[in-house]
C-alpha cells in the first residue's frame, strides 16, 4: 500500500503541478479584553472598503481609515471624513500581492502594529472590535513558519515547519466555528503575527511546498505536533494528551543536543518545592523527603515517583513554569535545584533537531519522516482519490 501511495503520489504532483485555486482562511486577531479602535493603512496595493456587502470608498496605497465600535455596529471614517457604518465592514484587497499595516487600541496583542496579507474584516461585539485577517492559505503558512521559527535556518527547514503548518491549519479548521473564523494568532492554533516579511527563504519554501500536507496511513491529515527541543528523545502522544496517535512515537533524538535549548535549570526555594509536594502527592505511607528533594529519573517519566502514580510532570512543569517536564532534582542548603532538558511538550517534530537535521544536509522529506512514524506527504487535493482507493 505505502508504496503503491508512494508511485502514485510522484506521478500525479509531476502531472498535475501545483494548486489551481487559492483556499482561504480566516484568521482571529487575538485583543485579550477586545479593540477598542484599529487604525489600517495601506501599505501595497489597493482596497475597497465594503460596508454591509455594499462597496463605499477605495483605498490606495498609504491612505489609511479608522475602525471604531458604535453599538453593535462599526463606524468607518478616512482622513476625509466618514464612510459610513455597518454591522460587517470589509476592507477587500482589489490587488494581487496586496498588504495593510493593522494597529488597534485598547487591546493586549502584543504583536500589533504588525502588517497582513489580503483582507480585513471587521465586526463590533460587546462594545468592541473583532478582527479577523482573511488571507490566502499559503500567505497564512508564510507568516506562521516566521512567527514559529524566526529568520536564519535553512531552506530545507523552512520546507518542514511549512509543511506542518499547513497541514495543522488544515486539520483544524473548525476549532474556533462558533467564532466566526478558523483559526487563532496564538499558540492555541498556531503563531501568526501577519506577513512573512523578513526572510527570503521562507516564500521559497512556501512555494516549494505547496498544497503539500502530511497524512497518517488512512490518509487523515495528522496532529503534525512540534516543541522547541526534546531534550534527546521524543515522547508519545499519550505521554502528555489523553490519545495515543500512531505516528506520534517517542524516539532518540541526539541532533538536538548541541542546539540552545537542549538543557535548562532553576533553582527554588526548598520549603516552597516540599510543600507543593506535599500538597499534590496524595498517596499515604511514603516519606516525603524521599520523593521531593533528589529524583534523578533515568528516562522520561509520565509521573513524579513512579510509586506515586498521582503527580504528572506535566502538572508540575505548568505549575512551576518549566520550560520541560524532564529534569532530575538535587537538594541543596535551603534550596533545590531543577536540571532540566529540552524545551516544549516533547511530541512530534522537535524544531531545533530539525533545524540541525537541516545544516547537516538531510532534506525536509527525512526531517519529517525522522519525527513523524510512517506518514506519508501527498498534495492535498489529491486526498479524496486516496480515500476512495
Ligand atoms: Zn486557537
Ligand atoms: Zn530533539
């Protein structure tokens, strides 16, 4: 079957080439407690600003309108005066390559001002702003490789963190329906702080991978999970999530030893770190002190002591800020001291393993098929014709 999939899946992306149609996606803009107003400025290209379904003025490059809440409604003005209001106005990009700057009032986002591709839309609840980007799927991908792995790697690495992205926005469309978009801008979804802007490599590889996305062996888009560092070896699935995934299997990973999040330590007050065990540890019968203040783990464990079997690592990593849930404890005077590794959730794809996979020469098809257990890489549309085989 794998390799039937295999044949079939080259000759068709030789055939066919890439994508004939745009998917689009529509991405909240994350405000905490909500816009209070949002200024947007052209910044290439042009616009329409569209009131109701109803087009009422146009916009072209550095003209700028301001959005703020009036009731249930949003009231449009431009530096010559007011457009109007309406219940949904959408500034709609009339240009291909088209982008405008976003900055908003009143708003926790730390990431704004910040400049997106394609359209804006924007709605009024509870007396403030909504705003959602509707953008093109791969200009979405562009953004979310920069916003998830900065400027600097290589161009195979760029393949592999767009890949992922691509295939996770897809796999999770629906996760925020019932807020009129796909997906949010925070790590929740995935990071998505605009435009690609500052690397050249990443539009390569955007196009280089398009419409391709990782499947598991029935043909499902999968759970494409990253983290920073593994710390060495990867976990399953059902090591930090309720779900065993097939594909998401712990493996040995030394390629992220020499990267800069591979170990990590903190030191606490010993008072503080005993009466937290105390406080959590509900099994009688055992001694404190020899469970919580050294604990040298040989491997990876899913529970602190495993005689216990009540205290996640995962529970004490959130509970204490760990950048793991790895990490070995030693008792000083009045301290102790936490000796961790690696960085993230340890499932999938660890970034700075791939990153170093990607400087020694390996190329994103052996990164991903490194982290990920027999999944195959295929072009998304062709995922109904797998099914129907
Ligand atoms: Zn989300
Ligand atoms: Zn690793």
């Amino acid at each position: 079957m794998k390799k039937v999939i295999s044949g079939i899946i080259l000759c068709m992306l030789a055939l066919q080439g890439f994508a004939q149609h745009e998917d689009i996606l529509r991405i909240g803009i994350s405000g905490g407690d909500g816009h209070t107003s949002a200024e947007f400025v052209v910044t290439q290209g042009r616009y329409e600003v569209v009131l109701d379904g109803t087009t009422r003025a146009q916009l072209a490059a550095f003209e700028r309108c301001s959005l703020r809440p009036a009731g249930n409604r949003v009231a449009v003005s431009s530096q010559n005066g007011t457009i109007g209001n309406a219940n949904r106005v959408l500034l709609r990009s009339v240009k291909w390559h088209s982008h405008f700057k976003l900055s908003a009032k009143g708003t926790s986002n730390r990431f704004l001002p910040a400049v997106y591709p394609d359209h804006l839309i924007v709605r009024a609840q509870n007396g403030k702003l909504v705003l959602v980007n509707e953008c093109a799927l791969e200009n979405y991908v562009a953004g979310v490789a920069e916003a998830e792995s900065g400027k600097g790697h290589e161009l195979e690495y760029y393949k592999v963190q767009t890949i992922i992205a691509r295939t996770y926005a897809l796999a999770n469309v629906r996760r925020h329906a019932s807020e009129g978009f796909h997906l949010c801008d925070e790590v929740h979804c995935q990071a998505y702080h605009g435009a690609s802007r500052f690397e050249e490599r990443i539009p390569q590889a955007t196009w280089a991978t398009r419409d391709h996305v990782l499947v598991d062996h029935e043909i499902n888009l999968v759970t494409a999970a990253f983290h920073s560092n593994c710390g060495g070896h990867t976990l399953n699935a059902e090591h930090v999530w309720s779900r065993p995934l097939p594909y998401l299997v712990g493996r040995p990973d030394t390629f992220c030893l020499v990267m800069p999040h591979s170990h990590w330590e903190a030191c606490f007050a010993r008072k503080n770190w005993q009466d937290y065990l105390e406080a959590n540890l509900e099994a009688e019968g055992v001694e404190d002190s020899l469970v919580s203040l050294s604990y040298y783990p040989a491997r990876r464990k899913r529970f602190f002591a495993d005689s216990l079997n009540n205290l996640r690592m995962t529970t004490i990593r959130r509970d204490w800020g760990l950048r793991s849930a790895f990490f070995v404890v030693e008792e000083a005077a009045d301290s102790v001291r936490l000796t961790g590794r690696g960085f993230g959730h340890g499932v999938g794809l660890c970034q700075e393993g791939a990153m170093r996979m990607a400087q020694l020469g390996y190329t994103s098809n052996e990164i991903l098929h490194f982290y990920y257990k027999d999944v195959h890489l295929i072009d998304k549309k062709h995922i109904q014709f797998f099914r129907e085989e």
